[in-house]
C-alpha cells in the first residue's frame, strides 16, 4: 500500500494565552493517500480554514507532528517549507484571489514565477494548457473584472494547476458559486481527481462533499471520519 501523500499525529493549533486561550484544532489525527479526494465539514469557527493552512504550510500547528510527501515539517525552515509548497500544492480559495490589474494569464503565471529553473519562455505553452483545461482559452487577455464569478474560479484552479501540483487543498471553492458553476467547477475536479491529483475540500455543502470518497467532520476542533457515501452523485 502506498504510503499517505498528507500525515498527522496528535496535531493541535491553540491561539491566545492565559484567559484567553482557545483550542482550535485539538489531537487532530488523520491521513490522506495519494490519489483520493477527500472533503472536510463542520460548523462556521470550526477549525477548518486553520486546519487547511496548517496543512498547506501556510501556518503551523502548535503541537503534534505533520507530514507532507514524507517530510517531516517541524524540520523545514521557512524557505524550505515554501520550496515544498510550491513545488506539491495549488490552494483553491473561495474569494479567488485574483489580482485585479492583471490579466487572466498574467495571474495564472504567479507560481511560476518563484521556479527558477523555468525559462519565460515556456510560460506561455503552460498558460494555455492549463487555460483550455479549464474551458478559458480565449479569455487570456481579459481581466478578472470582465469575468463572471464562475469564470474567475475557473481561472483561478488553472493558476493552482500551473505548477502540476501533486495536491489541491480547496478552501470553501464552491462557496461563492451558484449551483450551475459549482457543477462546473466539481466536475474540473472529478477530471483532476482521474488524473490522480490529491484533492481536499473544505465545505459547508453536503452535495459537494457526498461526492468524495471520504468526508471527515469537524467539530469543536476534533475530526472524525464519518461513513462515506463513495462518490456519489458523479456523473
């Protein structure tokens, strides 16, 4: 058997002192293999969104052991945790996170911009792989503002997919959508998903979570697993 692409023991996450403390994430012990897709749920204030960031190295936990790719993360320094990030993970956020003065292919080409090992000039065949993935090529030029909702997430899953990540952590990315874009962005993920990209969502919605092959709950900062539905509803 494989071994799991996304690891943690005992993991926890306190913010404040003294009165103040609060236990976001409390022994949060859980694994994610290569190739699954994988939806988190819970309550608003639940500790998903923090979980997700610990995960993809965009804070730390304040105890417990974390593995990314086999890598023990409380041994990374900060630029090392950055090289791993960007080198495994594309984020999907719920808000886009699109920069407004450039366009849809200078967004998408952000990430590569930190591989120094990547020549400008294979920029381009890049951005328009990724742009016909997502059904955008002739939006290249536009600018976020030009674009629907749904469009700009479109956009903003090719700009995670540029990099060829080997995971998707997908926070809220159905959130702001209406049901015919969320369809739209859930079956980009369902090809991905084919392609063996790891794929994590954070959800409020149970139709998109019911389509993943496990769906843990989150409550009061303890993650559970809960009986899994097995893709369902996937066309």
């Amino acid at each position: 058997m494989s071994k799991p692409i996304i690891a943690t023991d005992k993991l926890c996450k306190v913010f404040g002192r003294g009165n103040s403390k609060q236990q976001v994430l409390n022994n949060v012990n859980f694994s994610i293999f290569p190739g699954e897709m994988v939806a988190i749920v819970g309550p608003s204030g639940s500790g998903k969104s923090t979980l997700l960031s610990i995960l993809g190295l965009l804070d730390e936990q304040t105890s417990g052991d974390y593995q990314l790719c086999g890598q023990a993360i409380d041994t990374l320094s900060t630029f090392q945790k950055s090289v791993l990030r960007n080198k495994h993970i594309g984020w999907i956020f719920q808000n886009f996170n699109l920069v407004g003065d450039m366009t849809v292919a200078e967004n998408i080409v952000l990430p590569l911009t930190f591989d120094k090992t990547l020549k400008k000039s294979q920029y381009s065949e890049k951005v328009s792989n990724v742009l016909k993935k997502v059904g955008l090529l002739e939006k290249a030029g536009s600018f976020p503002s030009e674009l629907s909702g749904g469009q700009q997430q479109r956009v903003a899953i090719a700009r995670a997919l540029i990099t060829e990540p080997e995971i998707l952590l997908c926070d809220e990315p159905t959130g702001n959508l209406d049901s015919e874009n969320a369809e739209l962005v859930m079956q980009l993920f369902h090809e991905f998903h084919q392609e063996n990209c790891t794929i994590l969502l954070i959800t409020h919605s149970a139709e998109i979570s019911e389509q993943c092959q496990k769906i843990y709950r989150i409550n009061d900062g303890k993650l559970v697993l809960t009986p899994a539905t097995g893709l369902k509803n996937v066309v």
